[in-house]
C-alpha cells in the first residue's frame, strides 16, 4: 500500500505513540490505517514537554498550549476503508470500476525530496523522511515557498543562500538546512560551506538530528549531509558558531511546527458496510 518505506516508520510512530491507543478509538485497524494516509492519526505533543526535553527549540506560546488543549478531546473513528475496498475490488476483478490506489497524502514537492533522498539511500533517507512527511500540510507549503525562494535569490544574484527549518516534536528534533550552490562556485565549496553551517547550527540548538541538501540554480538536488551525533561540550564547535555569526535561539523566528491537519472531535468516516462492496456501474 505504501510508496516510500519512510511512510511506514511515519505509520508505527504514530500508532504506537501511547496518545494515539488513548484518543483514536477504532473497530478496525484499517480504518486507523487509512486515516493515517489521509493526513490524520496524529495527537499534538505537549509543547511545554517538548520545550523541555529541547531547550533551545524555544518557548511555548500561549497559542501552542491553547493548540495542544484543543486537540485533546477523543476522536472516535468509523469506517474509513470504501476507497481502499474500492481499490482492492477492482485489483482482484470483482469489480469493473477502475479506481486508484490510495495513497499517503502529501505535497509533490517533499515527495521528490523524499525520492531524492530514498534514491541510492543516501544519509538520513529513512528517518528524515519520516520527518518530512510529518509535516501538515501548511508546514510543507512553507517549505516549499522556502525552497523556491533560495532558488530565486540564488539565481539573482548568483551567491549562497539557506534556509533553516526546525522540527521539535514528539520524536526528536529535527533540522533541515537548503544550501544553494550558485553559478560559477565549486560543487565541492558548496558542499564545505554547507557542511560547516549544519555542523556548526547543530551544536547551537542541540538538535539530535540535522540534515542539509544542497541545490543548485537549476532546482536540483544534488547533494547531502546528515548528522545524527550525540550533542555534547565542544569548545571548537562553540568557536565555529561565534565565527560565524550563527544568530542566538532566541532570536530565531519561529517555524510552523509540525503538527498534522486532523479534526479534534470527530472524523466523519461512514458506519458500518464493513463487508459491503462498491457499485458496479
């Protein structure tokens, strides 16, 4: 059913997260499981836990904790399952109603990263694609505009640019940098400069995780750096932030965090009709 093997390791953190079992209430797994590939089945961290497992992700507002309230009311979920029986009908021929595959709801433009980095399995493919594709849908949206507008600036001026995104949540926290290699500057350069830059941006916020992809003017991906070390004191790293000129956490601007678009009361799925097949028309 699913396309990318990051959808799956998606699909068992948040089933087997413990909120999921107490605020999802089901008769069938599938159901579950079909609610996952439309974008739901995901419950809101508590973000004054996030806060303090990752310090430097910043403060809740007042506005998260009103969030994470909101979505705590329990969700029972009917019968998701008519497109995949739909799907399954036709696959085996008992139905002539041509219908496709369901599929994990994302945007075109973080599914050709995921494919990118899924292709040969480059550093951080599996996990940091499941981070990816955690993100709602307006989260992936900024993303996206991010990525063009690196692009777009790079092609004016034909200098570097980046764009850091951060992702504290429930499993982790994640950053991605873009890095821009410009007309006329070494492949190789880029790939230095951007390499610092994640290293060095790392050990400032104290992500457990960080992956950077460099691009080029003519918006292609074409190379990698994942880190996943143990943050800890490095004296040389502390050096490298201040030469740099990394600015402060708390001076950030904040990022769209990377909750999941989901009805907080209840997902209208249709009752019952378990065992009923579609229309043939």
């Amino acid at each position: 059913m699913l396309d990318h093997p990051a959808e799956f390791l998606l699909y068992l953190r948040r089933r087997t997260g413990s909120d999921v079992s107490k605020k999802f209430v089901a008769q069938d797994e599938l159901d579950l499981f079909m609610l996952f590939l439309n974008g739901g089945l995901y419950v809101e961290p508590d973000p004054d836990k996030v806060s303090e497992t990752h310090p430097m992700s910043g403060k809740p507002t007042a506005a998260d904790r009103k969030r994470y309230r909101r979505a705590s009311v329990p969700t029972r979920v009917h019968t998701h399952t008519d497109p995949l029986d739909a799907w399954v009908y036709f696959q085996e021929g008992s139905s002539t109603e041509e219908v496709p595959k369901p599929a994990f709801a994302a945007s075109s433009s973080v599914l050709k990263v995921i494919d990118f980095l899924q292709k040969d399995r480059k550093p951080g493919w599996f996990r940091f694609g499941s981070d990816l594709l955690n993100l709602a849908s307006d989260a992936q949206k900024a993303l996206t505009d991010g990525i063009s507008r690196t692009i777009t600036s790079t092609r004016s001026d034909h200098a570097p640019h980046s764009l850091l995104h951060c992702y504290a949540g429930a499993w982790g926290f994640p950053i991605l940098i873009i890095y821009s290699c410009p007309r006329g500057m070494e492949g190789e350069e880029a790939r230095r400069r951007m390499g610092a830059y994640l290293m060095a941006k790392k050990h400032q916020l104290r992500s457990d995780r960080a992956l950077g992809l460099l691009v080029d003017e003519a918006a292609n991906f074409i190379a990698v750096h994942y880190h996943n070390e143990l943050s800890q004191n490095d004296p040389e790293l502390d050096q490298l932030v201040i030469d740099m000129g990394l600015v402060p956490p708390e001076r950030m601007g904040r990022v769209i965090p990377p909750s999941a678009h989901r009805s907080t009361h209840r997902l209208r799925g249709k009752k019952g009709n378990k065992g009923k097949k579609p229309k043939r028309r």
